[in-house]
C-alpha cells in the first residue's frame, strides 16, 4: 500500500506548555490517525529558540514513526510555508495590572503578522485553528489579515470549555463524562460563555430532566465553566496546558471526521445565524459533513435565559472588535 503524504502542521509558541503537551500527541498519530504521516514546523519568538532545540530533541528521541520532519524557526515565512494546519496557539499573556484594551493591542499586532504570512506562505486550503486568547478576536484579527483564504477556514477552540461544561454535569449526575453529548458552549471564549444546560442530553433524557436544580445550573454550573481556567491558575500556579491541549487535539480530529450523531462547539464565521451578529467569529454548535466542509447545526430552540446570555457574550465580541480594530486600523 502506498503511504500517504504527511500532513504539515505549523504551531506557533511551540516551546511554551500548551505547545509542548500537544506536539507529543500531533506526533504519536492521536490528532491525524495511526497510519496518517505528519511533519512539524515549529515556530517560537528568537528568545524561545533554545527551548525549542529542547522540544525537537524530545521529539527525535521518542522515535515516532509517524512524524517525517521537524522545522524550527522563528521566521514566520519560513514556519508556515505550504502547511496544511496552522495551530496558533502562542500569544502574549494577561500580565498584572494589564487591561483587556492592552492584550487585544498586543495580540492584534501578532496575529495580523501571523495571518499575513499564513495568507502568503500556506496552502490555499490551510486550515487555521486559534488558542492564543483572547483566541476569538485574535482569530478574526488573523482573517481579516488573510484575505486570500476563506473566512470558513479559520476556527477559535471552545472544546476545552465544552469539555468542562461536560464533565461538571457528568460528576453532578454521578454518570460517565460519555454520557453527557449535544453541549453547545456559545459566544466568546471568556467568562461570559454559554454552556448550554437547556439543550444537553444525559444519556437519552434532557439534562435538566435528569438534574432538576435550576439554581444549582444557573448559578453554580455556568459560572464555574466560565471561570475554571481562573480556578486552575489559583490552585497550580499557572494555566491550563495539558486541558487546552488536549482540546487541541479534539478539535482538530472532530473537523477532520464526519460527525456522527453530537455535535461539537467551535468558534466559526458568523453569518447571522441564531440572531448572531454577522462577521463575527463566534462559537456554535457545528457538525461535519465531509473533510473540509462544516455546518452550523440549525434548529436548536433557545429559551429566553439562553438567548440573554448568548447576546451579553456576543455584545463582548462586538466591543473587543471595536477596540481591537480601533487600535490595529482594520476596517470592520
């Protein structure tokens, strides 16, 4: 049987933690699949450099069968030049005493870099994955910077959030995470999130049939997904690297494969879809239908208390847009 040709996968911040727990798992064949080849280009900022040698020494001496070639560099040109996969995982981080207008200032500027040289060096048919928060507006920053490839390609993760959002209800209902399925988290990755409790299924019965403590759902489940990552920085010191990670890896593989039954949240171009605001990259329930081609899930009824909530985390997106956009030059 002939090989297949490897994938190339471009991630950005590639020695930081989150890169370093996912690079491992892109290489071992759990994003792609065990018979699917896969070749790194590993991009990091100068002073990271020396790491990443690190990394790409680790990843030598795994021996992975699988993984045809490493690239390191700190040349954007050269990190994203014919990728298959562009994972944007690097940004600055929210530092002490640094307001949102200051890290939308900071992050724009990369990801408008990024998205130039992805729009210049990548395959027409590159797919753009953001982790980098705050992932949504750094996303629509990194399209509106790449004209020349569809606004379809390009995604911002919510799967960690999902993810949470599933197991808090699986550990309140005392059931296996498996058995929780149709999670929609909507709007922006950042507190003001929707899980959607309204439209989630434990095993075959509507979440809310299965628990029935409004208050606890309303004031205790949204909340707490909203806020985890807060939770996980005060209890370990640092965020979230093998969780966003390993979301990654979900992401990826779910846009790659033909959905089968739930659907999944990822932060796509809006195009007005349950009363979102258009032009937005805003996060929806998507299922897919065939390599490369995705849909927004229609038909979901949304109650009031869900509708306020998605609309509050989209009004989010629209002022991070302003200010992002008002700062950058870009035109809405």
């Amino acid at each position: 049987m002939k090989s297949k040709a490897p994938i190339r996968v471009a991630v950005t911040g590639a020695a930081g933690n989150i890169g370093y727990a996912l690079l491992f798992r892109i290489a071992s064949g759990q994003m792609f699949g065990p018979d699917q080849p896969v070749a790194l280009n590993l991009i990091e900022i100068e002073p990271g450099m020396a790491a990443l040698k690190g990394v790409a020494m680790e990843l030598d001496d795994c021996a992975f069968p699988l993984l045809t070639e490493i690239v390191q560099t700190s040349d954007l040109a050269v990190g994203f030049k014919d990728v298959d996969w562009a994972l944007l995982v690097g940004s600055v981080p929210r530092k002490q005493g640094m307001e949102r207008a200051d890290l939308l200032g900071i992050n724009g500027k990369v990801f408008v870099g990024q998205g130039k040289a992805i729009n210049d060096n990548a395959k027409p048919s590159v797919r753009v994955v953001v982790v980098g928060n705050p992932c949504n507006t750094n996303c629509l920053i990194a399209m509106k910077s790449a004209p020349d490839i569809p606004n379809n390609q390009f995604f911002a993760m919510t799967r960690l959030d999902e993810n949470r959002a599933k197991t808090q209800l699986a550990q309140k209902a005392g059931v296996s995470v498996k058995e929780v399925s149709e999670l929609c988290v909507w709007g922006n990755h950042s507190p003001t999130m929707f899980p959607d409790f309204y439209n989630a299924k434990i095993g075959r019965l509507k979440a809310t049939d299965v628990i029935t403590d409004a208050a606890w759902l309303k004031d205790t489940f949204v909340p707490v997904v909203g806020q985890r990552g807060k939770a996980i920085i005060e209890a370990r010191g640092a965020s979230s690297a093998a969780s966003a990670a390993n979301a990654v890896v979900d992401t990826v593989r779910d846009l790659c494969t033909p959905t089968r039954g739930d659907f999944h949240s990822v932060c796509v171009i809006s195009n007005g879809e349950y009363g979102t605001p258009a032009g937005l990259i805003t996060s929806m329930p998507i299922k897919v239908d065939a390599i490369g081609k995705w849909r927004v899930v229609e038909g979901i009824k949304l109650t009031d208390y869900a509708k306020e909530k998605i609309a509050a985390s989209n009004q989010e997106l629209l002022d991070e847009r302003e200010m992002a956009f008002g700062q950058l030059g870009l035109s809405i």
